[in-house]
C-alpha cells in the first residue's frame, strides 16, 4: 500500500483551513484538498509491503516512547517552491523540537524496516491546495490575507494512513493511530 505518516488536525482547525481556501479568488485552477483530507505530513513511505506495515505497528511504539504530547501553532500561508510561482499552497507550522524529533525517530525507524525514504529538510505544512495550471502570485491567490489566527494544536497521537490514488483525488484511510505514553 501507499502510505505516509501524519497528523490528523482538530475539527476545529479543518474548519478554519477550509474557510481559508473559500476565500481564494482562483478557485478553478487550483485543486484544494477536501477538508476532511486535510493533514500535516510527517513522512511520505511510498509503497510497502504487509510485512513492513506489520512491523511498523510494532516497532513505531518503542522509537517515539521518549516523546511526549506536544503542542504546535499554525503560522502563516505560504507556497513551494516559492511565493511568486505557486505550485503548493500551505499553511506553515510553528513547530516545538518535539516535531522534528518525531520525524527524526520515524526516518530511522523506517529505514531499519527496509523501507528506503529520501531524509530532505522537513519544513512542517499543511497542504491546502495545488495550482493545477497557469501561475498567479500566492497574494492573488489569497488577496487581502495577511496572517492566519494562530490555533494551537495538541498533538497527542499521529497517525499511519494508507493513500489510495483516484482519479477524484486521493482518498486516505487511517491504518493504525500511535498515542504518546
Ligand atoms: O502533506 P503534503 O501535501 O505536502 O505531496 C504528498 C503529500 O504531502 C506527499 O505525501 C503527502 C501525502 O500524500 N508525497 C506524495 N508523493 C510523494 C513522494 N514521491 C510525496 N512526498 C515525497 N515523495
């Protein structure tokens, strides 16, 4: 299956996400992601096997043990690779060491299953959207939206999902959710 490990977001902040992407003017050149879909990515896997998967449900627990509930706020929007050309609309996330750290335990946990996965710079987001065609400045796309409220999530799990491509978008499902101790 293909699979990436997340944090799934309050209802609260889905909400708040979503009444972002209503405000965007450009509507039909960009693909926003379903409310319900929306998501912080800790690590993309690609595909694995039922074996790794089972592995990972057993392994996972031990390697992030050290790791407490921890707290993250939304910051402002942005996009990749960069604000003038847009292909990636995100919001950013001012995140505690304790994210970098969970990203950290993962890639090495990951890798000691045999799953290859590329360790770039993590720069924690949450997705809203991909321009599909055509290039508008992040500020025409978000016209008049200078900071977004800075919602503080409790991170007290995260979550293994299991991504099915479709031509309607992808549809994830949840496969196992960690809980910190
Ligand atoms: O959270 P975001 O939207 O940035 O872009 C995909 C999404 O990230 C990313 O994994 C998340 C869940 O699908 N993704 C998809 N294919 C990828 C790949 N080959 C990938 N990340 C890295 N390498």
């Amino acid at each position: 299956m293909r699979a990436f490990f997340a944090v799934d977001l309050p209802e609260k902040v889905k909400d708040q996400l979503a009444s972002l992407q209503r405000q965007s003017q450009y509507r039909r050149n960009i693909k926003w992601v379903e409310r319900d879909n929306l998501h912080l990515t800790l690590l993309f896997l690609g595909d694995i096997s039922p074996a790794q998967e089972k592995r990972l449900f057993d392994t996972v627990p031990e390697a992030v043990r050290d790791i407490g509930e921890f707290s993250f706020s939304l910051s402002g929007l942005g996009a990749f690779p960069n604000d003038r050309k847009p292909k990636v609309l995100w919001v950013g996330v001012k995140a505690p060491g304790e994210l970098y750290r969970l990203r950290e335990a993962l890639v090495q946990t990951v890798r000691k299953t045999g799953i290859s996965v590329k360790d770039d710079r993590f720069h924690p987001h949450i997705t809203l959207g991909r321009v599909k065609r055509d290039f508008y400045p992040l500020n025409k796309i978000f016209p008049g939206i200078r900071s977004v409220a800075e919602e503080n999530v409790t991170l007290s799990s995260f979550v293994l999902i299991e991504s099915t491509l479709t031509p309607q978008g992808p549809v994830y499902k949840v496969k196992k959710r960690f809980c910190f101790s």
